[in-house]
C-alpha cells in the first residue's frame, strides 16, 4: 500500500513488495512504503508485526527475499548499510547502538560528515545547542550515560551525518517521560528542519501529534495508511491494531 507515484524525485525511500523473512517465518508480505521529502511518518502497530523488518530491510540489515528498495531513485535492494548511509538515511536502531567505551565528543565527531547534497547545516555545535544534557557530559563514556542521555547521543550522531531521512526506531523506549518529552520535541526541531522522518513508537498519541501520515502494519501487511486525523477518526480501528 502506498499513496505515491512509482518514481517522483521527490521520493527518498521507495520499498516495492517487499517479502522478508527470518528462516521459515514470513514477516514482510508484499509490503510497499515510501518516504518523500519533508514528509514526517508514524510507522504503528503490536509488536511483532514487522515494523523493525521494515526497517532492517530499507537500511539493507536483513535482505529482502523478493521485491525492491529505491534510495533518492537509485535502485539499493540487498546493498550494504553503509551505502544506504552515504544515500542519506540515519538509522537508530532500538537498543540505540552507541559505542560505549567512546565519550559522547568522540560519538558525535567520528560521525560528522556533509549530507547527500553537500549541506552541513549540523554541525558539533548545533547538536550540542540541541542537546544541552550532552554538553554537560562531552567527557563522559557512552556507557556512563543514562538510557535518555545515549538516546539523545544517539540521535544527535544520527544528526552529525546530515541525513535527509532520519529513522527512529522505538524513539522512547524505557525513557522516563520527562526525557520522553525532551526526545518528542526533538523529533518536532527536526520536522521543522525540512528533514524527513520515520518514528517508531508505543505512544501512538504523540507519534500522530507530529505526523503527516501514519502506517500500520499487522503481520507484515499496511491495514492502515492515512493522516492524524483520519487516524484519530477511527477509534474501531485503533483497539484493534493498537490496543487502545
């Protein structure tokens, strides 16, 4: 399911029929879904219902046993996470994937690069303005961090790439809700940056705050795709997929 046209350019993720599986177990059937430029999206559903697949199969973590992946019009299927990277999407990953025995400065600078299209608008600077925590802890390991302050080290390395798709996976994840908040208004700093947006999250309610469209998925396959407000228009449809 997907509302765009095969091959706009302004299309940054294009997935095709995607079919992925995990030894016998078939997670993703045929399922299609894209990201455009500027577009922020809620990807939902229960767990287990494929949104990490989704995600692993786009950033070339897990192949695709059939179907396509398209990156800004270049054909990606099956290729490495690191050219995917290059392309100009930034992947956090549940479980955030910091390494620990780096301090937040070197975190931060071993991943500062031009974007796809030569912008820098990033900078070391800019993500510490963002994230004053990290500015109070530049000497510290990332493993002597606090679940919210590697998750806002996490983003910020993702920042530092100067991504035009930025992919968040379970954004909140075990956070208390005052670093929940901080994380929340961070994903709304980068919607106003123009820089597109993949949000994975349990809070349905603040996910669809900040969308422009939202997915979701049950056993592999899109049942929803539409904006916050006919989300919010089907109460039916948000116990069912959404337990809520």
């Amino acid at each position: 399911m997907t509302t765009h046209p095969a091959n706009p350019p302004d299309l940054l993720v294009n997935a095709r029929k995607l079919n992925t599986y995990y030894g016998a177990s078939h997670i993703l059937r045929d399922l299609s879904f894209s990201v455009a430029r500027g577009e922020t999206i809620g990807l939902m559903g229960r767990n287990g219902m494929g949104k990490s697949t989704l995600l692993k199969s786009i950033m070339g973590l897990v192949k695709p046993r059939s179907g396509s992946v398209e990156i800004a019009g270049q054909p990606m299927t099956g290729r490495a996470p690191y050219e995917i990277a290059r392309l100009g999407i930034a992947y956090v990953p549940e479980g955030r994937g910091i390494f620990g025995n780096l301090s937040v400065v070197e975190n931060l600078k071993m991943a500062a690069r031009a974007g796809s299209r030569g912008q820098r608008d990033w900078t070391y600077e800019r993500v510490l303005d963002t994230f004053p925590r990290l500015k109070e802890r530049l000497g510290h390991g990332g493993q002597q961090l606090s679940g919210g302050e590697q998750q806002m080290l996490t983003i910020g390395r993702a920042l530092m790439t100067n991504p035009d798709v930025l992919i968040l996976d379970e954004a909140t994840e075990g956070l208390a809700p005052l670093i929940a908040r901080e994380i929340w208004r961070i994903c709304r700093l980068v919607r106003e940056t123009g820089i597109s947006s993949v949000i994975v999250d349990k809070n349905w309610k603040h996910v669809s705050q900040i969308t422009d469209r939202n997915v979701i998925l049950v056993k592999g396959e899109a049942v929803f795709e539409g904006s916050s407000a006919e989300l919010h228009a089907r109460p039916e449809l948000l116990a069912q997929y959404l337990g809520v």
